[in-house]
C-alpha cells in the first residue's frame, strides 16, 4: 500500500510592514476583540484584511487611525445634510458600541433606556434593507444579546429574520414602557455595528434614509464612546492666533449667577463651550463647592433629578459622585453626598438639598446656558 502523502505545511512568510499598515493593523485588532471579546494576534488580522479586503472595510480601518478628526468629518457632513459612507456610519456604530459599554459599573451610569430603544430602531430599520438571505448565521449572534424568546430556544439553530424582528421589537417595546424596567440588554448595541460592518447594502442613499431619523441619538452615544476612549471631547481645534488687528474673537454672552435657600450658584465661563458650576454654602466661612468638567457636571445633575427623596435609604451611585437619603442626628431626613474622587463629604437637610436641585434647575433653563450645554452634548454625548 503507498503510505498517505504528507500534508502539505502552510507557508510561513514574513515581510517588513510600514508603520501606516501597522497602525491600520492594529486598529483592526480593536475591531475584531470588540466583536468577539478575544484577542486576536498581527498575522491574524493581516489574514482577515487580506481575505476581506472590501473597499468599506479598508475605508474604515482607514477612518479609525485618526478617529477624532474622522468623527469630527463626520459630523460636519451629517450637520451639512450630506449623505455617509458605509463606512462612516459603521465607525458611528463601532464608537456607540463602546460608548454603551463604557460607565457600566452603576446602573445610573448606564444609557438611558430611550435611548438603547433607539438604537434598536436604527438596527431594525438597516436590517430591513440589508441584501440578506431570510436565514444567515448572523441572526442567531444578534439573538444572543437581546432578552430570551422561548420560539427561539424552540427552533434551535433554525433561526430566521422573522425572528430577529419579532424579539427586537418585543425588546423595543420593554425599553419604552416605564412600567416595565428591566435590566438593559446593552451589549445589544453591538448589533448595529456588526450588521453594518458584515452585511451588504445595495443602495447607500436607501441607508441614509433609514438611519438618519435616528442621527441624534447615535451621536450622543458615539460621543460617549469616544469620550471614553480617548479621553476628551469631540472639538474642533482652536485656529492658531493671529496679529490681524481686525481679528476679533465672538463676545460670549454671561452666564447667570443664582440664590435660593441662603446657597449661590455661580457659572463660570472657561475656554470654548466649558463651564463650571460653583456652589457657594451659606454661613460665615462662605466655602464653594465647584463641580468641574462636562462628564462631572453631567452626572451631578443627574444625581439631583434621579435621587428618590420620597423614602429614605434610597442609593444614587454614579461614577464620580454617590449619594442617599437617610435620617440625620436631630430625627430629620435629609442627604448624604460623597464625592468619589476626592472624599468630599456633606449631610445635607432635606430642604437645603431642594434648594441646590432648584438652583441647577433655574441655571439650566436660561437660553445661554441651554445653548452652551447643547454645544457640550455634541462634543461629549450623554454621560
């Protein structure tokens, strides 16, 4: 009998890379871990780019080397009203992904459940246009971030887009009842950007159409997402400055200073859109609490709103500041306040806690303020 054959080795070959296909490289790994959770080596993703060397694909490895300025692109033509790429609007999709996953640690740090509804709608709406068979593996990965369906569980593998359709929307209808808050399938967010990435569409204009109703609010969670990778906001840069004598910068407009309760908010220009908010106490001493930075301010406001002051022990935890209701030492209810950065801590009466939401509440209802804080919406999104 002939002995078998050996089989054949797969070649090994090595080559010197420049430091443009490395960095495209390994941005490609970050994709891919994103995807799978797993790590993925150099050669691998030189694999998957070699096999799958679609143009939006390159293009959005390409777009995410430079991601503040491809992002801020992005947001230019959106705010033009022209039409993106596949492309862009898979690098959207990839930094919602992040942003959805980012400030997990706390319930209250999490998206809004509006929000995660839409962008559920905006998955719904691509994947009704996507050039797709009725039956492809990729639906039942998409199932498997979204709640439990017992028609599902029932067909086994023989999973179809009737049926993605039915539990998302099932899971749409759960995020928007206020009566029905449960917990937030968020890793749910990936769908989007693996159908965008994946899947094929025949008429980008058709694309366009379908995902721009749900623009803002693909934005915010972008933002956020690139906030919390990178660590600063989504702002234009600052022109060089200039000699030109006939130069001049735009006068801003003050903010307000309020007082109510014996408590004074003062709000402080800094540079560009920033602000801070300074909360002076009352008494002699006088001392100022000031809360700086969109994410801070964010949250702290947050904390005001969301923070049940009708029974007493209820927690708020946020990511930089944590706070509840609880009894005081003359029997009174009242608020205890922690600031998790640096210790700062205060029991607040429960009327001088009203008095500091009713502030803030004022502040954020004068139109300059309301105009300077939607400018940092866009730069940072919903923290």
């Amino acid at each position: 009998m002939a002995e078998n054959a050996a089989t054949p080795q797969q070649p090994v070959i090595s080559i010197r890379i420049s430091e443009a296909l490395r960095l495209r490289l390994e941005t490609l790994k970050k994709i891919m871990f994103l995807k799978s959770g797993q790590t993925v080596s150099t050669s691998e993703a030189a694999k998957q780019l070699l096999e799958s060397a679609r143009d939006d694909r390159l293009e959005l490895v390409d777009l995410l080397t430079e991601p503040t300025d491809s992002l801020l692109r992005i947001r230019g033509k959106a705010d033009s009203g022209l039409s993106l790429s596949q492309a862009e609007w898979t690098m959207v999709a990839h930094y919602c992904a992040v942003g959805a996953e980012s400030f997990m640690n706390t319930a209250q740090g999490q998206i809004s459940y509006e929000i995660l509804a839409e962008i559920l709608e905006a998955f719904l709406a691509a994947y009704a246009i996507a050039r797709r068979p009725k039956k492809s593996p990729l639906d039942f990965v998409y199932l498997m971030t979204l709640p439990g369906d017992k028609q599902v569980e029932a067909k086994a593998e023989d999973i179809g887009s009737d049926d993605v359709h039915r539990v998302v929307t099932r899971t749409i209808q759960m995020l928007r009842n206020s009566a029905q808050k449960r917990r937030k399938p968020i890793l749910a967010v990936r769908n989007l950007y693996r159908l965008l990435d994946e899947e094929k569409f025949s008429n980008i204009e058709k694309l366009n159409e379908v995902l721009w109703p749900h623009w803002p609010a693909l934005w915010r969670v972008c933002a956020r997402g690139h906030y919390s990778l990178h660590r600063k906001p989504l702002r234009e840069k600052v022109p060089a400055e200039t000699n030109d004598e006939d130069f001049e910068l735009a006068v801003q407009s003050a903010l307000p200073s309020l007082e109510e309760g014996g408590y004074r908010l003062d709000l402080v220009r800094e540079e560009g859109n920033e602000f801070s908010p300074r909360l002076q106490f009352p008494g002699m001493l006088a001392p100022q609490y000031p809360v700086c930075g969109y994410p801070r301010i964010a949250e702290f406001r947050r904390m005001l709103e969301e923070l049940d002051l009708e029974r007493d022990l209820r927690q708020w935890q946020g990511y930089y500041f944590y706070a509840h209701t609880a009894i005081l030492e003359n029997e009174e209810r009242g608020v205890f306040f922690f600031a998790r950065e640096n210790g700062i801590t205060f029991r607040f009466p429960m009327a001088h806690w009203q008095s500091i939401r009713n502030l803030f509440r004022r502040a954020w209802q004068a139109p300059e303020v309301i105009h300077t804080w939607g400018a940092q919406v866009l730069e940072y999104g919903e923290l």
